[in-house]
C-alpha cells in the first residue's frame, strides 16, 4: 500500500533505492586501507554487549528531538549510549511516519532488499533520530546472530576508512529484543542491527 511509505519514498522501490544500501561485498572489496587488528579491537569494544541488551527493564534518558545535540556532545556519552543507558527518539513527523508502516512490510524489505544473500549490509536509517545535522545516521544489518564480532567490526571499520573517518567519529548501540521498555527494545527482531552514528564531514 503506497501510504505504508514515507511521502518523500511512496512505493516500496522508492524506499530502497533512498536507503543506499551497501551489500557487504560492495564494501570489503572497495580499495582503501583495512582497518587493523586494534581498530577492530576497538570497534567491538564499541558494540552494545550483550549483558546490556538482555536486561528486560531499562531506565534510559531520552535524547529529545526538539533540542538536537552535536556529534562531539554525543560523544562525552558515547559508553551511555551504547549501554542504552541513553536511548534517541524521533520527532513526531518521523515517528509518525514510522508506524504507518506494517512490521512484516520492512521485515520484507530488510530480508529481499537489504540483506538479501549478504551477511552485512549498510544502509541508510530512513526513520532518524532527532539528533544535530553533523550526525549520519546509518544500520548496519546483520543476516545470522553468529556472525562473529570481529567480522562485524572489520566491516564497520572499512565504512569509517572509506568515509575519512576513525573510532573517534562513531557511535554505535544495538537495541534489545529483551526488553519492553520505550526506545530501547527493538523493532525488528527477526534480524540483529546495530545503529551507526557518524560524523559529518
């Protein structure tokens, strides 16, 4: 149905092309530096761990949409958020947006379009947060919970090298598929997806 999709992407092929969706093998193959064995180190010191994603109750602060903080402000807070100790939440347009759209809709999407036969994927985050215009707002998709993190991180650090960027512009958290609690528990819990912040440049 053409109003499960945002006004600006009314049909489903609208919706992906505007989620610029970066299969695994596009990203490994690009020609840049690898990132090394201790920017992957440090990368998965940066992923949401799992004691933090199986507490069933949280008590986050909300990042309020209507006072939008910097890149650099999130970063102080960057081990909060990723303990979903600080959750963010979408303004009421964006919000609304979002569900207008069946949660067997997007899990369509994300299985056919976005994942497809890759174990990664990069794509746009087409329902952001409220956060300042120096934040790029991605999700990075993941076919199989056993994807191991080192794998996850080496795929995550040739997306900073590609962008220009290191550790120290990103911010990463992964919701929780035990949790109930607003912002915090996940939407789409068929597939693990950890939200990327990045600098701007």
């Amino acid at each position: 149905m053409v109003n499960e999709f945002p006004s600006r992407y009314p049909t489903e092929s609208a919706f992906v092309q505007a989620s610029e969706v970066l299969p695994y093998a596009t990203i490994m193959a690009y020609e840049c530096e690898e990132p090394t064995a201790t920017e992957i180190t440090q990368i998965v010191s940066l992923m949401t761990p799992l004691e933090a994603r199986a507490k069933q109750s949280h008590s986050p602060f909300i990042i309020e949409p209507d006072d939008p903080p910097t890149f650099d402000e999130l970063l102080t807070v960057r081990d909060h958020i990723r303990d979903l100790q600080i959750a963010p939440k979408r303004s009421d347009v964006v919000q609304t947006s979002y569900e207008k759209m069946p949660g067997s809709t997007f899990l369509n999407i994300v299985q056919k379009h976005y994942l497809e036969d890759s174990p990664l994927a990069l794509v746009k985050e087409m329902y952001p947060s409220g956060l300042g215009r120096d934040v790029q707002q991605y999700v990075v998709w993941i076919r199989d919970d056993n994807t191991p993190p080192e794998q996850i991180a080496g795929f995550i650090g040739k997306i900073l090298h590609i962008a220009g960027l290191n550790t120290d512009d990103v911010i990463m958290f992964e919701r929780s598929r035990d949790s109930e609690t607003p912002f915090v528990k996940v939407a789409v819990p068929q597939h693990r997806h950890i939200h990327l912040w990045l600098r701007a440049k």
